[in-house]
C-alpha cells in the first residue's frame, strides 16, 4: 500500500477523472449516438432480412408444393393417357383376332361348300362313268343296244341298289 500511497498524486488523479468525463460525456454525446443509431439500423437491416428470407423460404415451399402437384397431375395424366393407349391396343388386337376369326369361319364355310360340289360333281361323275361301264356290260352280256330312256331307268335302278346295299 505504500507504493500505491507515494506514487499516487491526488491532482493528477481528478485531472484525469475529468479528462476522462469530458472525453466520455463528449464521446456519449458525439459518437455513443451514432454508434447506437448505426447498430439500431444494422439490427432492423438484419430483422427485415430474415423477415425476407422467412417469407422466400414459404414462398419457396409454397411453389415446391405447388410443382410437386403439378407433377403430380401430370404424372396421373401419362398414366392415364398409356393405360388408354393399352386398353386401345387390346381393343384393336381384339377386332383383329374376331375379324380373322370371321373371315376364317367365311373363308371354311366357302371351302366346305366348294368341297361338298366338288363331291356332288365326282359322285355325278362316278355314276355316270358307273352307268356307262354298266351299260357297256349290259350290251356284252345282253348282245342288245338298249335306248336312253331305258338304259337310264335301269342304271338308276341299280345305282340306287348299289347305294342302299353300301349303306347297309
């Protein structure tokens, strides 16, 4: 406590004491002011920025909600368009196959009814080469012409025999 009561001159001591009010009354007055000022701006700057930031980011949010349902649709509508083109692929290959279907039943119907005059023609054919050969027979055995008429009643006799006896 000595040093402190030897070197300590209590003049000096109120020179600086006021020395130090004036400079800070004067530094209050002149640079405390702005000081505050200038960091009361700076803090509204900074409040109004993240006011901004808060309302780009719902902003944002906002149209990434909004994209997302407009993808959304769109999605929905490629789904729906290609199910459409599915259901119209099958519905084609479906008129395809009854059309073939169709014209393959046609196309066996007019081939069985050709079928069934080609055997009437060679049934035609077969009687009449039969009634010749008969009637040839007959000629040798019987040493006769016979006429048309009679010679096509007794074919058709015997053909009819003939028949009724294969049916048996």
């Amino acid at each position: 406590m000595d040093f402190f009561k030897q070197n300590i001159i209590p003049a000096e001591v109120i020179v600086q004491l006021t020395a130090f009010v004036i400079v800070f009354l004067t530094l209050k007055k002149l640079a405390w002011g702005p000081i505050q000022k200038a960091l009361e701006t700076r803090r509204e700057t900074i409040r109004e920025d993240h006011e901004k930031i808060a309302s780009a980011k719902k902003q944002v949010e906002t149209l990434q909600a909004d994209y997302a349902s407009r993808l959304q649709k769109i999605e929905e509508e490629a789904r729906l368009k290609m199910q459409e083109s599915i259901d119209e692929g099958r519905r084609l290959a479906r008129d395809i196959q009854e059309k073939a279907r169709t014209e393959a039943q046609i196309m066996f119907d007019k081939t069985k009814q050709n079928l069934d005059l080609e055997v009437a023609k060679a049934r035609l054919e077969l009687k009449q080469t039969i009634a010749k050969v008969s009637i040839q027979v007959a000629e040798r055995i019987l040493g006769e012409t016979l006429n048309d008429a009679k010679q096509q009643d007794k074919i058709m006799a015997m053909i009819g025999d003939i028949e009724t006896g294969s049916r048996a």
